[in-house]
C-alpha cells in the first residue's frame, strides 16, 4: 500500500496517519490505535491488518501492508457480503493476525491446561 491509501476504509484512516500515530505514541497495544483514531471501530474490517502493523512497528519494521488497495477493497466487500474474512487474505497480509490453523487430524487432541478443562479453575468439594 502507498502510505496515502485508506487502511481503514470506514473512517477514512490512511497508512500514513497510522505510520504517524506509531511513531510518535509508541503505543504498547494495537488497541490505542483503534482508540485514538478510530480505525477499527466500524466494520471491524482492519483490525486484523492494525494488529499488524501495530506488529511491525514493535519489530522496527516499517509498518506496510502487502496489497493492493484495490484488491483490500474488494475483500473488505466480500467480507461485508459474508461476514468473514478471506482467511488467505489475511494470512498473507497480516500473518501475526491470521487464526491458528487446527492440528493435522492424526495428532489428537491438544493437552489440557494444568488444573483440567477449567483452566486451573476447581470447584469445590
């Protein structure tokens, strides 16, 4: 994305401004972006791609979205027509905020937490 274009659409919320608000907040959660901006707070669209960014700046990368602002256009249509997200899309683009893929079938159940199902939670005798 050129830093001009709309991350979030909703609000009209540029990468540029989201550069900006990084730069000099330093924020410690992608979350402040959400509040201070707004972005986010709409559709809910970005807030994958807000966590990313959020992301590569605790990296010391320059915040960027690998899309074109057409392409993330046209997904943020599908997602309103559907109500998900292409999980390829988001994958791709902002891969820290991508849902975890489930385990293969063959390797069974994932642990439980010590403490049981309740994650340490015992209720009394």
């Amino acid at each position: 994305m050129d830093p001009d274009d709309n991350v979030c659409l909703c609000f009209r919320v540029s990468l540029r401004k989201i550069r900006t608000y990084l730069a000099v907040e330093n924020p410690p959660v992608a979350s402040l972006i959400s509040e201070c901006l707004s972005a986010g707070t709409g559709c809910m669209w970005c807030v994958p791609f807000l966590k990313h960014l959020h992301a590569q700046h605790l990296k010391s990368e320059t915040p960027d979205l690998n899309i074109s602002p057409e392409r993330y256009a046209q997904e943020r249509l599908t997602y309103h027509d559907t109500g998900t997200r292409n999980p390829e899309v988001v994958e791709q683009v902002a891969p820290e905020s991508a849902p975890a893929r489930a385990p293969d079938a063959g390797s069974g159940p994932a642990p439980l937490p010590e403490g049981g199902a309740g994650g340490g939670f015992n209720p009394p005798p």
